[in-house]
C-alpha cells in the first residue's frame, strides 16, 4: 500500500480515536437520554420555579384595581373562576435560582425595581381561555375569533380587572348644552329642529350618549372619506364647540321612525345578538362611547352597515361585524332597530 494512503489512514484513525474520546470525556451522562438533549435539563428547569405572591399582595398599592377585579367574573370562587393578577401580568417574584433565566418577565421581586408586564398581545391572551371550542364550559364565556373582533385587540373594548365593563378612548369632556343650543342652527336642515330628522338619509341624533356625539363630530374632521357636506361644518366647529353640540342634542327627546318592514324586523331581531354587547339589548346603549340604535330610520342603518362593510367608515370591529353580514341581513337588522322604542 502506497505510504501516503497509510499515512491518511493513520490521521482518520487518529481523529476518530480524539473525537471518541472527546465525546466519552465532554457528553454529559444524561444526553440523549429522552432525546437529542440533555435529559437532566427537564427536572432542572422545572425546578426553577417562579415565585408567585398571589393577588393579595397586589392589594396594598393597587387597591382601586384590586377592588375592581375582585368584583368582577374574574374572581369568583362559587364558580371556581379565579384569573389571579400573576396569571395575566406575570409571577411578582424571581426564580428559585436563576431571576433571568428562561425568560423571566419580573426578574427581581416586584417592585423593588421592576414593573410586572402588561400584556401586549390580548388576543393570544384572553383566547387561551375564551375561544369557543369543544369540552369547554358554557359558563366561560366563548367566543369566534374571526367573527367577533378579528385581530383587534380585547384590551380596546374590554377593561383588563372587569371585562364585562368595557372601555374607550374618548378624550371628550362634558359639554355646556345652553352653549350647544346656542350654536345648533346649523344641525336643524339635516338633523331636525330638536335633533329628530324628517330625512331617512340622515340619522336622529336626539338623546343619543354625548360622549359618542363629541367624538362623532370630531372625526368628521379627521376622516376624509365621510360626508362632505358634515366635513365642512365640523372642521369650523373648536372642540369646546363639538362637546357643547353634543351636550345640547343629548338633553333632548328622541323620536322613533318606526318604518320597518315587519316580517323584515322579526328576521333582524334573531341577528341582533351580535350587537348587543356595545349597542345595548334592545337597540339603546348604556356604553357612552357608542350609539344607540334604537328608532334609527332604516335607510340611515342600512346604509351605515353597508359603508362599514365596504370600509367607507372605519371602526375596527364595525368593519368586521359588517363584512359578515349580507345585504339582505343588513337590511333586517336596520327594520328591527328602527322599529324599536327609543326610550
């Protein structure tokens, strides 16, 4: 055999010798015992608890939020429902051994220097429990993801400690409605002399909440793909203006325009589920931020549903809402509202 093929041979041996070696020296005993890891991490890592201080040590410094969760389904023992604070916002203490390892939201005890986690992400969150699937109990509430937000976020709608009050982002304040009246002529063509319109085009807005007038008028300003006509008017109106405006037509009565179709309104009335969370059970909002529906004239809601649904108007979870919706579902459910009691 040629020398330079022995002397190949002889380094092959010499590095498969080191690399047998090395391994019997380096590998640790329990590689591989479960698979291509080491088999004792497992019990290592679970050993590594969190330390959890339980809700009430969240008390002491968060008394108003403490108050709010422990009122609400979140808490609620009888039913065995028990979100505690550490569930959502992550253990108040460090690890048994290592505080940064395995991505510890706290690290150091709270609050010595860091803040628990809000989270970011409420759909992945609040779907762990909620997203309707088999086996699960009926008295947790469930839902269809797609068709009930989307991926819009359930911290927009819901409050955190309470999610059966729900929340908004409104900025408006509370108007002066002498100031309001004083400066409503402009409103009568199209909304009514006393904020009920003869116009099936445009909506009453007698009664409606004032919180969602105000930020109703302010968004003419801002969305340039709604009314012109309103547009304008808005864009002259300052923001004391807009809460006044809202303060006025929210004093006065409403009126229903009772004109839908009967049979029509006994269909919507099966589809109207859907919209009792934010519009209210029969048709009329207990949310400031959002509207009622309730003696809306149907071609107003009609046309309001099919604007959503085509993304004329934009509200996150309106668009959704619509977008799963027919024509023909639309126009049941505008015959149902508009034939509901205002009041």
């Amino acid at each position: 055999m040629p020398n330079h093929i022995v002397r190949l041979l002889l380094v092959m041996a010499i590095c498969a010798a080191v690399a047998y070696v090395g391994k019997q020296l380096l590998t640790v005993d329990s590689f591989y015992r479960f698979g291509h890891y080491r088999g004792n991490s497992v019990a290592e890592i679970a050993s590594d608890k969190p330390k959890y201080a339980t809700s009430k040590s969240c008390e002491t410094c968060h008394k108003e939020i403490y108050a709010e969760w422990s009122k609400s389904v979140h808490y609620n023992p009888e039913q065995g429902k028990v979100v505690k604070c550490e569930v959502c916002h992550g253990a108040s203490g460090s690890r048994d051994k290592n505080p940064n390892a395995y991505n510890s939201s706290t690290g150091k005890d709270h609050p010595k220097n860091l803040k628990l986690e809000n989270p970011s992400d409420t759909v992945k969150l609040c779907t762990a429990c909620h997203e309707q699937m088999p086996g699960r109990p009926r008295e947790q509430k469930q839902i269809v993801v797609v068709t009930h937000t989307g991926n819009q976020q359930c911290k927009d709608c819901h409050d955190f400690h309470s999610p059966r009050k729900f929340v908004g982002t409104s900025t408006s304040k509370p108007g002066n409605a002498a100031a309001g009246k004083a400066i409503s002529e402009d409103c009568v063509e199209c909304h009514g002399k006393l904020g009920v319109s003869e116009d099936i085009e445009f909506p009453s807005i007698a009664g409606q909440p004032q919180t969602y007038l105000a930020d109703a008028i302010k968004a003419y300003t801002k969305d340039l793909r709604r009314g012109n006509r309103m547009r304008k008017r808005a864009q002259d109106l300052s923001v004391t203006d807009s809460e006044n405006l809202a303060a006025y037509y929210a004093s006065l009565t409403c009126k229903s325009a009772k004109d839908g179709e009967p049979n029509a309104a006994i269909r919507g009335r099966a589809l109207a589920g859907k919209c009792a969370g934010c519009h209210g059970e029969k048709g009329i909002s207990d949310k400031l931020m959002w509207p009622s529906l309730a003696g809306l004239s149907k071609s107003y809601l009609e046309e309001a549903l099919k604007s959503y649904k085509a993304e004329r108007r934009k509200n996150g979870m309106m668009n959704i809402v619509a977008r799963n919706l027919s024509d023909a579902d639309g126009a049941d459910l505008a015959a149902y509202y508009a034939n509901l009691a205002c009041r």
